[in-house]
C-alpha cells in the first residue's frame, strides 16, 4: 500500500494516472475486440481495482454483469474504501447492461491472466505515471 515519505496521493492524481494508463495491452483478452479509444474503461476493471487496492487498500468488490435479455457478459470490480465505494471504470457499460449486487472477494478468482501480464503491465504504468517507484 502507498505510504511512507513519499508525497500525498490524491484521488484526482490516481485517477489521471489510472486514465492515461488504461490501454489495449491492460484490457481483460475477452473485451480487447471492444477496447477503443472512445471507451477506454472497457475491460479495465480488474485491473483498475487491483491496482488502486495495491495503493489505497480498502476491499475488492465483484458483481455479475448481465444483458437485457438475462445472459451474463462477465464480471465488474471496483474499489471499496472507508466512507466510498470508488468505480472508475463505470462508464464502460452499454445501456444493455447491467450490473449485478456486489460482494466483497479477495481477487478475481477465475481469471488468471490479471495476475500474469495485464495486471503487472498496468500496475508499473500507473505508478510510473505517479513517479513511484514500481514494486519487486
């Protein structure tokens, strides 16, 4: 987690940086056909949720996203911090979808591959972003 001597990280900052940082090679594989510049939250989440913990702790929320007709598209993280639940990939849902009833999990269970590249490659973006140092 974030600390130590280094300066004050504001939610403002983590949020640019989380931002800047979003990019094909960080988006969950089954949501890169999707990822564009012009929703660059798609398939960021976990990721996003990992990354943010690693900073700021809190818990680790996971819902069921489902279509209109019923059929599940995949699962949502986001953050849950003492007094606020911090979702800054919420925008990526088409009005076709919709978010499930949250519950608080240690990690992605199922999804090996946040773990691996994706999560590694955008944690070291982010904190390069913050000028921190990236962890070993």
């Amino acid at each position: 987690m974030y600390g130590g001597d280094m300066p004050a990280l504001t939610l403002r900052d983590l949020e640019a940086a989380v931002r800047q940082s979003w990019c094909a090679e960080t988006c969950d594989p089954i949501d890169v056909p999707n990822w564009s510049s012009n929703n660059p939250s798609r398939g960021q989440c976990a990721v996003t949720a990992l990354v943010v913990r690693d900073l700021l702790g809190g818990e680790l929320l996971e819902a069921e996203v489902h279509f209109h007709n019923g059929d599940r598209q995949g699962f949502h993280y986001w953050n849950r911090l003492p007094g606020l639940d911090l979702d800054l990939t919420g925008d990526q849902f088409t009005i076709d979808e919709f978010i499930q009833e949250a519950r608080v999990v240690e990690g992605p269970p199922e999804v090996s591959w946040i773990v691996d590249s994706e999560y590694l490659v955008f944690r070291d973006l982010v904190y390069t972003a913050l000028g921190l140092p990236i962890p070993t």
